[in-house]
C-alpha cells in the first residue's frame, strides 16, 4: 500500500486531503534506486491551481520519458496545512513518492506571476532548504526557475541556483546530463553550477554583479565568472510538431481550475499589442499541425476520461487550422458527451456559428478585449480592435439570440487622459444600445453588458516597458471616474462595472520590473508571514507595506518613474530574440498614436526572425 | 439496460470523498469504454447513482453503483476494463444486470449496511490495529440486549432525542473489531460513528480517546421475493441480502 507523509489525524483534519496524497491515474510512480535523478516540479499555489497549468504536465512527462529521471510534482500546502506542517516540522514532500523534496537532486519552481514570490520562500522553508542560494550546501537540491516570470530574475536572484529562461523542452536534457557527469566526477555544486552556465537559456545568479548609479538605476551588470556569458538567451522549439507533448496527463481526483484536456494549438501572437509581454516572449508564432492536434484529441481523451478538451493559445483566431480543428472536435466528439470549450475567439460568422453549436446561447456570454475605450488609446497600445468590429460582432450575435457581454479594458496606460476613461462607459452604452435596436419581440429580453478594469502594469520585454505606473490612490481615483460615468449612461440599467484592485497592482508593477535590490522586501514580507498574495482572503497588504518600510525599498522608484530611454534594465542581460531596438520604435510609434501592422501583414523586423522559423518564413520555403 | 457495479475502496483512496469518488467512475467509463447511457440536452451527463455514500476515512468491501447502458457488454469482461484503468485503492469486485425498474435501484432498495470498526494503536495511523478487549464481548451483548439507546441526534436546526435501538440489528465484539449491522438507506439511516460512540460510552471508555477505523463489509436490501434459504443470502430473519446478489451475471 502507498506511504503517505502525512498521518491520519492530520489528513482528516485539514481542507482537501486529495491535494496531498497522490496517487492519481497517470501519476508517474518509478524505482527511486533505478533513477540517477530526481527532480521535484513545483508550482507554487495551492493544488488545484498547480494542476491547471500546462507547463508542468508538458515538463512532467517530458523528463518522465526519459529512463534516469523521476520527476515529481510539490505544490504549495494550503495555509491549514502550512500550520500544521510548521508546528510539527513536517518537511514538505513530493506527491509521488511522499519523499522529503530536500533529499531531490533538483527543485524546479516554475514563476507565473508575482504575486506567487512569496510562496516560493514558503516551498524552500517547509521543504528545509535555505533560502539564499549563497547559504544553500553541496547535500541541498538546485533550485531552478523558469516560466514568464524568469525573464525578469532579478527579484528573486538570491533565492535561485539557477534560472532556465525559454521553452524547457530544448536544454533541459542536457543539463541533466551535466549533472549527472558532476556527481560522477565528485565535482561541486559550483563545479555544476560553473558548467551549467554555459547550457543555452541557463542563468546562474551568483555569478553576475550589478552596480548602481547614485539615482539608484543600474550601472553596469557584468558577469563576474568565466563560465558566465555576458548575455543568455532564449530557449524556443522550433518545431512544434516534433516535440513532447503530454498524451496522458494526471488526472486529478478532486476539481482543479482547468478540468480538461487542453490542447496546445501555437505559441506566439502574430499581433504585437504593446502592452502585452507573451506576445513578445514567445515570438515568433509556431504552430502545431491540425493533424497532430486531432491525434493529440483522440489519445489524450482516451488516456483521461476527460468530458472536456478546449484549445490553448494566445489570441486563438488567428491559428490557421482554426475552422478544420474545431469542426473535427464538434464532429468527432460532441455526441459523445465531450464539451467542447472554445477560447475566446474575434466574433465573426464562424466563431457564432461555432458557439451555438457546442454551447447554450441563453446561458452563455461574448466575450470582447478592446483593453481601451477610445480608438485613440487603442492604436496607442495597438490592439487593432475597431468600434466598428465591436459593434458589428455584438450585433450578429445579438441577433443570433446572444444577450450577454463581457468587455475587457485596462486603466492607467500610457497618455490616458480622462477622455479615454470616459470612453469605457461609452463604448459599453452603444454596445447596450446596439441591442436595443433588434425590435422587442425579437430580442431575448434584456441585455447585460459587464465590464471590467484592470490596472496596467509595464512589464519587462514589451514596448511599455518605459512606462510609468501610479499611486495606489490614483489608480483609485481612476477607477472611480469610469464608475461616475458608467452613471450617465443612457442604458446604465443594463451596464455592470467591476475593478480590480489597485494594492496587488502596484506589488505586481514592483517585481515586474524590479531588481535584486528587491529581493529583500519579499524575504522580508514572508518574515512578517505573508504567503498567499495572490489569494484576497489571505493577501495582507499592511504586512507588505511593513515590508518596503522595514527594507527601505522605495515602491516609487520603481513605479512611478518614467524610465529613461537608454536606460540599463535589469533583465537587459537576456536576449528574447526581439530587440531592445525594435521595442524603442514601438515605443515611439505608441507615443505617437501609430498602429504597427501584425505580422502576417507585414514584417516590422523585430528580430525573431533570427530564430529561423515559424510566421516568419511562412509561405517563404 | 441497468447494471449494478460493486467495488472496493481501500488504502489512500479512503481521503476522497464521496463527490469526487462519482467525478472518478465518471472518467473510468469513458477510459474504460463501458457503453454508458447519457441524458439528453445541452450538457448531457452519464446515468449513473450510487446506492450510499461513504464517508471520508472509511474503506469499504462493498460499495455500489447503478448504471444505464446502451448495449450490452459481458459481465467479466466490463469489470476487467474498468479494473484497468481505475485507481490504485479502487477496485470493481462484480458486475451484474439488474431489474429496469426504478424501485429496484440500489438507491431505493438499500436498508442496511455492515461495518467493522477496528481499535486503533493511535488515531494517526489506521493500518495498526489493537485487538478488542475480552470484556467487550460481553458488554456487546448487554449492549444490544437494551431496550432502548436514546441518543442526541443533531439536525440542521435543532438537537432531538432519538432511539436507536430499533435501527441496530447486530453488534458483535470480534478479536479484530467490533461488527455491527444497522439499518442503512433513505428511511432509517445509523451512522456507525453514532453508534460506536455509544457503545464506546456504554464500555466505559472516553470515544475521544478511542481511535477507531470504520470499514464497511457490504450493503443490503430487502427482499421479500427471494428466499431466505439461497447461498448468498444474510440470514438475519428479516430477508436482507446484499446487492449484489438482486443482480444476474452476463457474459
């Protein structure tokens, strides 16, 4: 029978004690004495949250591939568990083989938003492992991280041995290898950390210094080891048809945020929304074969069971294979009690056409991400949403029974003005008023229109990321001026505003673009116990301003500043394939209210092209 | 076309409760390709019930559940599939054809149910057990011989006094645990947490102190129709057998 780390009594205590046994259908158990290698996968956030996330299943079964590795996934104990494991120094385990994570060779942290840091120092504490890397002994697991985030490391540079920055499909063998090689050899940890500094997307923190100037910006960041290049850069497949891909992901007991098979179509946007870091990391735009996707489809619903299969990717409408993959999905799988989830795709003759057949009209809503209300702000950010296309699309599904719409905008970008606020409300009025042209007998009684604000955060790697952000206080009082104007508004009855909130805003906007300097303020506000910050039940604001406060770091500083144009950014050191040039002009262009065409319309020489493939040589072989 | 499926819970799989156990045979159909029926509409979902729920930390030797099916599919052979691809701690013990009508589901006909409640050395671990003390056998009986056992039973809004007594058809102190036959189902339902601590109180022992394990052998129905006298029958004087046995093997 399986061992379990934790006992009886404290399993029936706490919340869910599914989140922290295992054992789920296609679970990876292997032989801890016939692996060279083990490597403990964590997302930082609770279960159901972790299990979501396609990233980890993709790694997980990548490395379980492979004979010499048994990878194991950790999660963050919900904060029930997190007490009691304290109290009664429980050391924080794998879900595979229950095994202290300390004894791993390997703990991999993947970094998908800011407000996670905290739980990352959780992880390293439960687990017993130091959390400075400096601090950290030959008998510790490397600590490494990756995802979205890892393209900004500096917050975190004293926490991690190393950061993998790009796809982990393409240097991960290789590094495992030099690992492997190291403990033959009787080599160090920093014998390893040495050699893996010279693997592609590899950044070993320990070995660079940064050097500031008086105003407190970044001088100079120099590597200050011989094995350390001076620039790292990103790690992309760039073929997405011959790669790893998860057939049989686990499949969770209890209900987990993303319950479904998910199928990964493409990587990239073609789009270049200015304010949109994936749409930058992740060029140039590869996508997968419709054919490999249905063979995906078939085995992967086979393998889990799953009465659902939805499509991942950013901005879905443009994938070339759209129109043939979903009409095989609807055709193969619907009267077999399959749900097809569609993404959210440009509303058009096909996308409605689609909706009405996987989903129930009266049930269901549109969904609509014009990010800004006026046509101004929108060639600003370059989202090339018109009115005209708004309007058109909500009025056919209108009259194709719809009655629901949910808009998407952001406040605080840059050159807002209060025209631009104002324009939100507006733009959501005439969307209501849209409907209530169609004749009453027609129409679906009345309609509701909800919209939400978000506050925008610059973000390291996109054209904005010059940008400045503000004041809890302002952004406020921003919010506060879109939900006045929502009041003027003819079909006000019908029109809802949400906000979001302005405290998490101006952490995020910190470790977006911080540096290591900042590291500090987050050692210091787990100190004072925050973890969870992403959770508003347990996010504790007062305790993260105690934290700047204790730390002297300045929030404004790093928010509230318009950066310079030739200023040294602390993530200027990665390489992401796109220029810091070609951002600059995007920029430029922003501030002067021009679009920039997609790059199916024409190439702007934002240098991914450099990685030989994908959009930018279609049609070109 | 109805089958009823009788399966065992064990090991680990005794923290997943009740809900998620459903969401799990819901996916071990489909990887299992067992021709399940499905309503209509929008969001189509599998026929499919469960004769009583299990609580959450009890393992089980007989668990079931009622399905439709669009066609037929052999008894060994559905058990096997299902076996194959169900979780460790999880396992289809038969599968049998039972009657279409409504009043022969599992839900509908279930009326008992038999535990065995084991000692614990420590409420952290359920896999060691202390043997049951000499003397319990005796005060199982004197227990039992009571003509009533009143009870405060809670409810959602108030507390009221209940009798037992009625509702529990055997307990038994056995080396191994304490072996108890209650009346189970939608009309009478007897938790055996509920009657272990009042038994535990009629021996003279804090139940707070008393770690226990529950484990169910198996659930019974009523059956008026079926002799007494067949194999497979519980002979307690009052027709129960168990729910598996009001359902034919195919192959």
């Amino acid at each position: 029978m399986r061992k379990l780390a934790l006992n009886d009594e404290i399993l029936l205590k706490i919340e869910k004690p599914a989140r922290y046994i295992g054992n789920e259908v296609n679970s990876v158990m292997k032989d801890p004495e016939k692996v060279d290698i083990r490597f403990a996968m964590c997302f930082p956030d609770v279960y159901e949250i972790g299990m979501s996330h396609l990233g980890i299943q993709i790694l997980y079964d990548m490395f379980n591939q492979w004979e010499d590795v048994w990878c194991e996934r950790v999660y963050s104990p919900w904060v029930d568990l997190d007490k009691v494991m304290r109290e009664r120094s429980i050391p924080l385990f794998a879900l595979e083989s229950q095994e202290p994570v300390k004894d791993f060779d390997f703990l991999g942290i993947t970094l998908q938003y800011e407000m996670c840091y905290t739980n990352i120092l959780q992880v390293l504490d439960l687990a017993g492992i130091p959390l400075k890397a400096a601090d950290r002994s030959d008998a510790d697991p490397i600590v490494i991280g990756g995802g979205p985030c890892a393209y900004n490391p500096e917050p975190l540079a004293d926490f991690f041995d190393l950061f993998y920055i790009g796809e982990g499909e393409t240097s991960y063998r290789r590094l495992l290898d030099l690992f492997k090689e190291n403990k033959k050899n009787k080599g160090t940890r920093q014998d390893f950390l040495e050699s893996a500094a010279q693997v592609g997307g590899i950044y070993v923190p320990s070995f660079y210094d940064a050097a500031y100037h008086a105003d407190g910006t970044l001088a100079a960041f120099t590597p200050n080891n011989e094995h350390a290049p001076s620039t790292v850069n990103k790690q992309v497949v760039m073929d997405l048809d011959d790669t790893y891909y998860p057939k049989k992901p686990v499949v969770p007991f209890i209900k987990v945020t993303q319950d479904r098979v998910v199928l990964e179509i493409q990587r990239g946007c073609i789009r270049g929304c200015r304010f949109c870091q994936a749409g930058m990391l992740y060029r140039p735009t590869r996508e997968r074969s419709a054919e490999r996707l249905k063979e995906y489809a078939r085995e992967m619903l086979r393998s889990t069971g799953h009465e659902e299969i939805s499509l991942s990717s950013l901005s879905s409408s443009d994938y070339s294979c759209l129109r043939e993959l979903v009409n095989f999905l609807i055709g193969e799988f619907k009267g077999k009690g399959i749900n097809i989830s569609l993404p959210s795709l440009r509303i058009d003759a096909f996308s409605l056409d689609v909706m009405e057949r996987v989903q129930d009209v009266r049930k269901s809503s549109l969904t609509f991400a014009p990010e800004a209300g006026s046509q101004r702000m929108r060639n600003v950010i370059n989202k090339g949403l018109t009115e005209e296309e708004i309007l058109n699309g909500a009025g056919q599904a209108f009259e194709g029974g719809w009655n629901k719409v949910k808009l998407y905008f952001m406040l605080g970008l840059p050159t807002e003005t209060e025209e631009d606020m104002k324009a939100i409300p507006e733009l959501a009025d005439r969307i209501a008023r849209r409907y209530y042209e169609i004749p009453k007998e027609k129409r679906n009684g009345k309609c509701q229109i909800t919209t939400s604000t978000s506050f925008f955060i610059p973000k390291p790697f996109t054209p904005f990321q010059w940008a400045r952000m503000y004041s809890n206080d302002e952004y406020i009082a921003r919010a506060a001026t879109v939900k006045h104007a929502f009041h003027d508004q003819l079909n006000r009855k019908s029109l809802k505003y949400n906000w979001h909130d302005a405290e998490i805003t101006v952490l995020e906007g910190v470790f977006a673009r911080g540096d290591r300097r900042t590291g500090k303020v987050i050692e210091e506000a787990y100190r004072l116990g925050c973890i969870y910050d992403a959770w508003t039940e347990v996010f504790d604001y007062e305790k993260w301003l105690k934290a700047f406060e204790n730390t002297g770091v300045d929030m404004a500083f790093y928010n509230e500043r318009e950066r310079g144009m030739d200023e040294l950014f602390p993530w200027d050191f990665i390489d992401i394939g796109v220029t810091k040039e070609f951002l600059k002009r995007e920029w430029q262009r922003a501030m002067e209210g021009k679009v920039t065409p997609n790059c199916r319309e024409q190439c702007s020489g934002c240098g991914a092209a450099g990685f030989g493939g994908g959009v930018c040589f279609e049609g070109k072989n | 076309m109805k089958a009823r499926i009788k399966f065992r819970k064990y090991g680990v799989m005794r923290f997943i409760g009740h809900l998620d156990v459903m969401r799990h045979f819901q996916k071990v159909m489909r990887r299992a390709q067992i021709p399940i029926a499905f309503t209509g509409g929008y969001s189509p979902h599998m026929i499919m019930s469960f004769a009583q729920p299990l609580g959450v930390g009890i393992t089980s030797d007989g668990e079931y559940l009622d399905i439709e099916l669009t066609e037929p599919i052999g008894s060994k052979q559905a058990a096997e599939q299902m076996n194959e691809v169900i979780a460790e701690g999880m396992e289809v013990v038969s599968f049998v054809y039972i009657p279409e009508e409504k009043k022969y589901s599992g839900m509908t006909i279930t009326a008992a149910a038999e535990y065995r409640v084991s000692l614990l050395k420590s409420s952290r671990s359920a896999g060691k057990i202390k043997a049951v003390p000499a003397s319990w056998k005796e005060a199982a009986e004197r227990f039992l011989g009571q003509e009533s056992i009143v009870v405060m039973k809670k409810t959602k809004r108030s507390e009221k006094k209940v009798d037992i007594r009625p509702f529990i058809y055997e307990i038994e102190a056995e080396d191994a645990g304490i072996r108890m036959f209650l009346a189970a189902g939608s009309e009478n339902n007897l938790k055996p947490d509920l009657v272990m601590d009042e038994f535990l109180k009629f021996a003279g022992e804090d139940p707070d102190k008393v770690p226990v394990h529950i484990h169910r052998l198996d659930i019974f129905a009523k059956n008026d129709k079926i002799p007494a006298e067949t194999e497979k029958t519980k002979e307690k004087g009052t027709g129960l057998v168990t729910l598996e046995s009001l359902g034919t093997i195919r192959g």
